[in-house]
C-alpha cells in the first residue's frame, strides 16, 4: 500500500489521473512524486 511522507495516510491517489506521475493525499492535500510504499503484514 501507499502511505503519504506528510501525514502517513493512506488515502492517496494518483494525481491528474496519473498523467503526471505524481500522488495526491487526499487528507492533506500533498501533491508529489514521492511517496511511501509499504507492505502490509496481515498473514501470520
Ligand atoms: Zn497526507
């Protein structure tokens, strides 16, 4: 999953349809290419 550097939500989309390239945070409003990705550990 995607997590915003900002606040850590994760809420995120892609912004402009992906076009740009670039990950909107729909909590904060972060507009950037960079963004956090993580793994979820759900199994165990
Ligand atoms: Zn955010």
């Amino acid at each position: 999953m995607k997590i915003c550097p900002v606040c850590g939500s994760a809420n995120i989309k892609l912004d402009a349809g992906g076009y740009t390239g670039k990950y909107r945070c729909e909590d904060c409003g972060y507009v950037g290419v960079l963004i956090l990705e993580v793994e979820e550990e759900d199994d165990g």
